[in-house]
C-alpha cells in the first residue's frame, strides 16, 4: 500500500523495545503505545527488564531500563528479538544492540550522544560504525534540543521539560506504526488533568516526534501496519500477571463467601500482588504487611484457621524461609494458597530476572513426607484462572497449594478478556455445622479425603490443631500405626486431586514425532516455536503442564505414546527428573536455559530440528 | 475515638470447670506451669466472654502445650512462630479473643521478630510469657534471660549471654500493658491476667516461673517464702509502693534513680513514697521498675497500662470507610474498571 510516496508495510507482528536510563519514562511509553494498539485491535504482550538498582548512575549500563512490546494478530508471548529500538542514550544503544533483528530500525537520541556519556557506556570509538549504518536503519533524531525547544517556547524549565523526551520517542513510533495519537493524547489529558501545562508539552513533544518521523525520508519506507487480531467476542483489557492473580484471588473470595487474608513481606518480582490486593479493602481483601517471610505465612495460617481464603506471595529466597511454616499447614490440613513469583536464584539471585528454578523447593522443600498441591500459570492472563484454581483446589480440598508464576508472567502483560465472576467454576468451602456432634478435626470425606473447616467461634466444635501428630478424632498420639496412617491419609488426599482436575491435552500435530513438554511460563515461547515447525512441515506435538501436583491422570499415556520427548525448562531439569520419577519407562530429553531470560522461539526451534534429525 | 469491642459476652455464666480440658495434662509435678494453667483457667469465667470465641495460640516448648488442656479453640503452633500465627486469627476475626502462650526461648529467641512486632503494632491479644529462663523441652540450655554466667548444658563454662529483661523488650517496642506475675501466687496472676484481658491492645504479661527439672530456684532469691516480702513489691495503681515484711519499706525516686528507703529512718515519710501510675505514657519510670533487682525489690503486678489505639480497631475502622466509600462493591466492577473495550 502506499500512502503519497511512502511505503507501509502489513505485518503479521511487531517487537518495539523502549530503552533508556531508568527513569527516561520507558515503561510509561512503552505502556502507553501497547494500550493504544491494544484499542485499535491488535493482540499485545509486554514486558519490562529493569534493573535491580533504582536508579543506577546516568548513562552507565547499569542503568538501562528496557520495556519491550510485543503487537499484532496473535500474539504468545513478548517475542525475542526486535523490530524497532528506541534508545534514549548511549548505554541502552550499547546494551539493547544484541536484541536487534537483522535490518531493524533503531532510534537514537543523538543529542545523547557526547564524549562523556559515550564512554560511560563504554564506547572507544564511533558507535555509528558503517557496519553498523549498514545493518540497521538508524534514525538519529534530536530528541533532547527538539523536547528542550518546545519547553522553553511554553516557558518550562529545561529540567522539567527533558522528563517528556520519552513522547518524542513515541510520537516516532506511532508514524512508523501508522497509529493515530488520539488514544494517547486523551491518556496524557487525563493523567494530568489538574496540570495544564504538562499535558500541553507532553502532547506537543508527541506531535513533535511524529511529525519529525514524517518528514525523515529514511523511514519513509520502514511504516508497518501490524495486523489486528481476530478475537473471541467480550470485553478485553491489559493486565500484568501479578495484578491477574490478585484479581483471580479476590474472585475466589467472592465465588466462595470467604473472606480474602493476604500475609506477605515485599520481595522482588512478587511484591505487586500486595500492593494490588492492598487496594481493595473495599472488597474485603485484608492484607497484612508482615515483618517477614515467616510472619507473613504464619500470619496466613492462623487467618486460615479463623476461616479466610488466607495466601502469601514470595519469590524464591522468600519460599526457602516460609518452609517450616508450609509442613505445618500441611500438618493442620488448611487451606492456603502461596504465590511463588520465581526469580533467579539460588539466594538472592537475579531479583528482576525470569527462572523456573523454584520446582523442587516447591515439590519437595520441607521435612517429613509433606505432600501438597502445586499449580502454574502459563501466561500473564491465566494467572487470574491459575489464582483462581489454586483457591478453589486449597478450599474444597484443605490442603496448602503452591501457584508458580515467574517474574517474566507477573511484570509482563498480556490482554485479558474479562469473565464473569458468576460463570467461573463454584468453590465450596468444606465448612462444619456448628454443633455437628460427629465433629472429629481429622474425619475425612471417603471420597476427597479432605477434612472439615470447623471455625473458631462456631459453637459445639472446639479442637485444637497443631504440628504435632495426631489421630483422626484429634488428640495426640506418637503411635507408630497412626502415624503411618495419617502420612497415608494426608498423600492419599493430594493424590485424589487428580480425581477433579482435567485430563493433560496434546497440541501442535498430536501425531507427531517429537512431544514438546513445558510447564509453566515457557507456554508463549514453546506454542510460537511448535506452530511455526509444523507449519514448516515439521511433526511436533506438545503438551504444557499447569497441574504440576498432582499430575493430570492421562499424563502417562501421553509420554508412552512418544519416542523422542524434550522437557523444556528454565533451569537444569526439575520438571525432566520429577517425571521421570513418576515415569521412568519414557527417555527424556531436556532443553534447559539458567540465565535468567525467557526461552527464544529461535533456539527452540533449532533444539528442535536438531533432535528430529537424531 | 470510641473504643470498639469486637468479642461477644456469654449470656451465661462460666465456672473453671467449663473450661478445663479432657487430656491430660503431662507436665511435670511441681512445674510452675501447672499454677499459670490454673490462673488461666480462672480468668476465663471473669472475662465473660463468650466460650467459643476464646483462642489459645501457642509456639512450641513445655508451656506451649497448653492449648490442650484448656477447652477452647487452639492452635500448637511452631517455634516461634506463636504471635505471627496469633496476628492471623485476630485479623481474619476480630471476634475472638486470642490468647498466646510462649517459653522465654520461643518469644525471645527464635520468636523475638514476632514479638516485638506483634506489641509495637497494639494488636488486641494477650501475650503470656512463661519464663523460666531455661530450654526446658530440649533439656537444658541457656536461654535469652539466663542469668549472666550461668552453667547449663550449652554453657559449661558459664554464658557471656547479657540477658534481656523481658519488660525492657516490651516497653522498648512501644508496649501498651506490661507486667510481671509469679507462678507461685496463683491469685495475684489471676488478677494480673484479668487486668490483661481487660486491656485495649497486646497484653504481656511474664510470669516467673520454675523449671524444677533444669533450672530449678531460679527465682528462688525473690520467691522463697522466707524473703519474698522483702525482695518483690507488688505494685498497685494509684497506690503508694510499699514492700517488706513490715510493709514499712518503700521506693523514692531521688531526681537520678530509684530508691529503697525505709518509712521513719533518716527522716523518711509516707510523703517521700512514690505513688504508681500505670498509665502515664513516658516509659521512664516504668522502665526503672521493670528493671529493679539487686538491692531494689522485683517489681511484681501490672506496671504499665496505657491508652492506644489498637491495631485491630484501626484495621476494622480502614476497612469499614473503604466498604462504605470504596469504588468498587463486587469483583466485576473491578474486572471492569479503567481501560476496557469490546471485541465484537
């Protein structure tokens, strides 16, 4: 199509990385440009990757805070590598290039571009090197003297006007996308209603870069039209994968009249979950700020016990100290639902960096035979479904349960396409009847094995409960058949769960040669690398775990069935050796990255093809 | 503000038998915890509330077995942990009344986070600290309040452990009531936990009390019958702090420190005497008390007791403005909220 003697280009999708130094206002650009396509129709994800310091030093590498955006007809995951970068400095130019596709388009604040920040970023010689020029489109654009003249005509302080370079910078992106700025100029009206000034510059600086990128011949030829996305009918929105599960909690809440207790400790990527749920006491979420990991568990138990929907959120070093407390619920057979929001680790790790590296603590992690539920969320927007299975799991069947998620699902966003909290699945919280003269703590239901909820301030029910053995009708007791038997009874429970859960389904070609296997957030990646091999004529099936304990029922079959097996995941092959404990008739194979990053559809798809061509 | 209650009263009344559990209780004969039980067991008729609203929460150690023998609700929990799980209970229902029972080693040890926490935020629980200044359960060790060169199982050389002074600890971290009971004067620690009970916030109250098995006497110096009156004073609100066989001993405060003096040497009067308020809200002087011993007399009954908002109220008020102001009333209208569109 053409438009004048400009060249726009259909694409099926798009990856467009806002870098600069942290508090450039990437996220927020990166944000705003994902909402306004989100609004004309096309499918997104995004993510952040900011550094762990706050604000590191300018212009140093440390510093560089990246938001990469992801649009177009289908869209899995926040993609690999990028159409367009905008890079604010010298340092996000230096550390970005490596996300680069061949021929992208990147864009520089040149203005940036002086001795001192050059070598702060470690640059020795002219970073526009030819063979640089040659590989990329780069459009040097003056963004910093082009913002600082439009402040000054307003009459605003150069210090105040340098904060809107980032609209600049976008306003380039929405000419090269062919978008519309209506959608942001409303945004920018609104979020600075009480301040007319700032929405004046803002929107002036947008306009600024898009008609800058209007007259810039180079990139005359590099407009795309991202394709829009075909939908199921309903009302959609944007949402991270920490605020989902807030959300989904907040609907278990309501689905199952039991009121919402959070206990949890800031800790790095899961402390959003808190801050959400903070919000809505108006919802009857009560969340508790505890004074540490332990606190915040424990808090959540004894709130279990006078009868909340009680969860923690953490991340890995956070699970490690919550241990002692999960063998306690375990032990007293409540309801708790921990978030695990996995971070690098081991200790602390790579805070800000994506792993699946907290599989075995989550299965295996404290002492005694202490078997309980675990579940993961494979996308931003399941996490609200994932959140909300993990409460109903936890209340109908007493038991603690585990809800993996990652740093890469919770800070990265997805569209989310609304429910109803009337048409999600019914929770019935397995309440005793005050008075019920059968009451025994430890009676079982012969079907679930799950225990009854008899709440403090019920009349005819006292018990005590506690991490000390006892018999079904509850009083302690070290007497080794008992004790045999409750272990028996307390595995046999978290077995039967399997009993309520759906069978384990194969996409891709289920007749294929080779059966991709995931857990977890590697599901946009994987889905993205099996569609593309298939439809290269490739034969490859894959299934992707999200009841992780216990294991869907049909899982076996599924594995006997296939020859070649890759388990795919990010870190030295839990899941690989839990299923072959379960399965040790299937050879596995493993396809593992530990660097903190998501998996590429890329290497995927090489890993792949190379084990079809064994 | 006007205080708010949120544990219903019984409409009948309870005796101590109601109460008292079927299990046995397995501590040792002659444990002071039997006495602290019994005092526990007395205070629950006197607070009138109702029964099945009472929660026992405990961590682990000898005394932390008491949830079994009171029949209430319980909760045994983990080491430590007594407050924290505690804090749980209270929160998702303020409607109880929640009582935490912890050994020195399990509050101040391995608990010591929670507990300070728990009473800087005024959370309305009472607190109970059996401290007999000995790991009992484990046989032996030293403890947080061991005495200074002490000779136990992980001390045989004596500890170089200072040891902390429970009513410090508490004050320090803002404490709202603080006092002091021994296991052997079972009717004035029913009185002192009645005055807990009644208190708006965390109560803590430490009980004195004697390990026979592995630290036995350890307060034997304040406790022997034969020296008690002269080594304690028991402190009343409102009232002069007298102490001694005699009753003719009392406490001055000379402008720098407290003072033993006896009424009628050197010119001494009831006048010179220091009157005990519980409730003024500098810890000066409660602290001092907290702290006598030597040639002071051990400050026993309840030496303070002040006014403060607690947590539970102010949680409670938060989360009835933001139910009757929020934005929001069901999770619809928050799936709902902010930027959606429709996909036709």
């Amino acid at each position: 199509m053409m438009q004048g003697d400009k060249k726009v280009t259909q694409k099926d999708d798009l990856v467009i990385r806002f870098a600069g130094d942290s508090g450039d206002g990437m996220q927020l650009s990166g944000t705003l440009f994902s909402d306004a396509s989100a609004l004309t129709g096309n499918d997104i994800a995004t993510f952040p990757d900011y550094p762990a310091e706050i604000r590191a030093p300018h212009n140093t590498i440390a510093g560089v805070s990246g938001f990469q955006v992801h649009v177009g007809s289908h869209i899995y995951s926040s993609g690999d590598k990028c159409d367009i970068i905008v890079a604010m400095n010298p340092a996000s130019l230096k550390s970005n290039l490596k996300w680069a596709k061949k021929g992208a388009t990147i864009i520089v604040d040149i203005d940036t571009f002086t001795d001192s920040a050059m070598e702060k970023a470690g640059y020795t010689g002219d970073p526009f090197s030819e063979e640089l020029e040659h590989a990329y489109t780069i459009v040097k654009a003056p963004i910093s003297s082009f913002t600082e003249r439009i402040g000054s005509e307003m009459g605003v302080d150069k210090k105040v006007s340098e904060k809107s370079r980032n609209m600049f910078a976008l306003g380039v992106i929405f000419y090269i996308t062919h978008k519309k700025l209506d959608q942001t100029n409303a945004y920018l009206a609104r979020k600075f209603a009480k301040k007319t000034q700032v929405v004046q510059l803002n929107q002036a600086v947008l306009r600024e870069g898009y008609e800058f990128a209007d007259k810039l011949e180079l990139i005359h030829s590099h407009i795309v039209e991202v394709a829009t996305a075909k939908m199921p009918k309903g009302r959609y929105r944007n949402i991270t994968g920490n605020v989902a599960t807030a959300w989904g909690l907040l609907a278990a809440s309501e689905r199952s009249g039991r009121p919402l207790f959070l206990g949890s400790y800031p800790i790095t990527p899961a402390t959003d979950v808190m801050v959400e749920l903070a919000k809505h006491k108006a919802l009857g979420a009560k969340v508790f700020q505890a004074e540490d990991e332990i606190a915040g568990i424990c808090s959540a138990i004894g709130a279990s016990y006078a009868g909340a929907l009680a969860c923690t959120s953490t991340s890995g070093p956070g699970l490690s100290l919550k241990s002692e407390a999960l063998g306690l619920a375990v032990m007293v057979e409540l309801p708790l639902v921990v978030v695990d929001v996995q971070r690098g680790g081991p200790s602390t790790g790579l805070p800000t960096k994506t792993e699946q590296s907290d599989l075995n603590q989550a299965l295996y992690g404290r002492n005694g035979e202490a078997p309980l539920i675990v579940v993961a969320a494979s996308s931003s927007a399941n996490c609200f479904y994932w959140a909300y299975t993990a409460a109903k799991l936890a209340l109908e069947h007493m038991t603690p349960v585990i809800l993996m998620t990652d740093g890469y699902l919770g800070n990265g966003s997805q569209l989310f396409r609304i429910p109803k909290v009337a048409d999600l699945p019914g929770i019935t919280p397995r309440l005793a009847k005050p008075n019920d003269p059968n009451y025994r703590p430890f009676r079982r239901d012969p079907v679930s094995f799950a225990r009854e909820w008899a709440l403090p301030g019920m009349e005819g029910l006292r018990h005590r409960v506690g991490g000390l053995e006892k018999c079904p009708d509850g009083p302690l007791t070290t007497d080794p058949e008992n004790h045999a038997l409750m272990v028996y009874n307390r595995q046999e429970k978290v077995n039967r769960v399997a009993n309520y859960i759906p069978d384990q389904e194969v996409t891709g070609n289920p007749d294929g040669d080779l059966l991709v296997v995931g857990w977890g957030g590697t599901s946009g990646a994987l889905t993205l690398a099996v569609e593309e091999m298939n439809n290269e004529g490739k034969k490859v099936a894959y299934t992707h775990f999200n009841y992780i304990c216990p294991l869907p029922k049909n899982t076996g079959d599924i594995l006997r069935k296939y020859k070649k097996i890759v388990v795919c995941e990010l870190n030295n092959g839990q899941f690989a050796g839990y299923l072959r404990t379960q399965f040790p008739e299937c050879p596995m194979r493993q396809y593992n990255k530990v660097m903190g990053l998501p998996f590429e559809v890329g290497e995927l798809k090489e890993a792949f093809n190379k084990i079809l061509g064994e | 503000m006007t205080k708010r209650h949120f544990v219903p009263k019984a409409d009948i009344d309870y005796t101590k038998a109601d109460f008292t559990s079927d299990q046995m209780v397995k501590w040792c004969p002659g444990c002071g915890d039997h006495a602290i039980l019994a005092s526990l067991l007395n205070v629950f008729p006197k607070t009138h509330h109702k029964k099945e609203n009472i929660c026992m929460v405990s961590g682990i150690g000898c005394s932390s077995r008491i949830p079994y023998y009171v029949d209430t609700y319980g909760f045994h929990s983990i080491h430590g942990r007594a407050c924290a799980v505690a804090t749980g209970v209270k929160l998702a229902n303020p409607s109880l009344s929640v009582w935490i029972n912890m050994g020195d080693g399990d509050s101040m040890a391995i608990g010591g986070n929670h507990l300070i926490h728990i009473v800087r935020r005024n959370l309305d629980v009472n607190v109970t600290i059996f401290n007999n200044e000995i790991y009992g359960l484990t046989k032996g060790q030293y403890s947080p309040t061991t005495k200074f060169g002490q000779i136990t199982k992980t001390s045989p050389f004596g500890t170089i452990d200072y040891p902390f002074n429970p009513g410090e600890l508490i004050m320090g971290a803002q404490g709202t009531f603080y006092a002091r009971a021994l296991d052997v004067m079972p009717p004035l620690t029913t009185e002192i936990m009645l005055k807990a009970a009644q208190h708006d916030g965390t109560s803590v109250v430490e009980v004195l009390q004697n390990c026979m098995i592995f630290n036995d006497k350890a307060h034997a110096a304040i406790t022997d019958k034969a020296v008690r009156d002269d080594k304690i004073i028991i402190l009343e609100h409102g009232k002069p702090m007298i102490f001694g066989k005699e009753r003719n001993k009392g406490l001055r405060f000379n402008g720098r420190c407290l003072e033993a003096v006896t009424i009628g040497e050197n010119g001494v009067t009831m006048d010179d005497i220091m009157i005990h308020d519980e409730t003024t809200e500098d810890t000066g002087i409660h602290m001092m008390l907290a702290r006598m011993k030597g040639d002071l007399p051990v400050a026993i009954g309840v030496i303070r007791n002040v006014v403060k908002p607690t947590y539970t109220e102010l949680y409670e008020d938060q989360m009835d403005e933001c139910k009757a102001n929020g934005k929001y009333k069901c999770v619809d209208d928050l799936l709902n909220s902010g930027d959606t569109w429709e996909v036709e």
